[in-house]
C-alpha cells in the first residue's frame, strides 16, 4: 500500500476524518468479524433449538392422539422419553 504524503494526510485530517494505522484498522475488523461469528453461532443455534421443540411437539401430539386401546403402554413410554430426548439433544 502506498503511504501518504503530508498533504494527504493534512487534508484529510481537515476534513473532519480521523486517521488509522493498518494494524488499528485490521484489529478493529478482526473484532468486528468475531462479534459477527458469534451473532451468526447464536442464531443457528436458537434456530436449531426452536426446530428441536418443535419436533419435539409432533411427537407428543403423536403420543395424545393414540387413545386406543390397541395402543401399547410401551410405546406411548417410549414417545414420551423420545420427545424429552429430541428437547434436550442440544443442552449437552
């Protein structure tokens, strides 16, 4: 990268714009970059966690809507611990 000279550096300064150093600059962005990451890791984390309830729900619908008799305890024991696993897959 080209530097500056003086008159650049003097004009600018007039107008109102603060100068950075490059190292300034990229460790600024290096921040700016990981507070992004994190927001991005947050969202598809929240995102998976309503997707898991959500499946979570089906299942326990599932579970209400075999009241017949030919149903066995088994398997609606079994759906109930399903539902729980699918809820709490993500909070290991």
């Amino acid at each position: 990268m080209a530097q500056m000279s003086d008159f650049q550096k003097s004009f600018l300064a007039r107008g109102g714009m603060t100068m950075y150093t490059q190292k300034e600059f990229d460790d600024q962005l290096a921040i700016a970059k990981a507070q992004i990451m994190q927001v991005a890791v947050d969202t598809t984390k929240t995102a998976i966690s309503i997707e898991r309830e959500e499946c979570a729900k089906l299942v326990d619908e599932m579970r209400k809507n075999m009241d017949c008799p030919d149903a066995p305890m088994v398997l609606d024991i079994a759906l109930e611990q399903l539902a729980e696993k699918i809820r709490n897959r993500l909070k290991k």
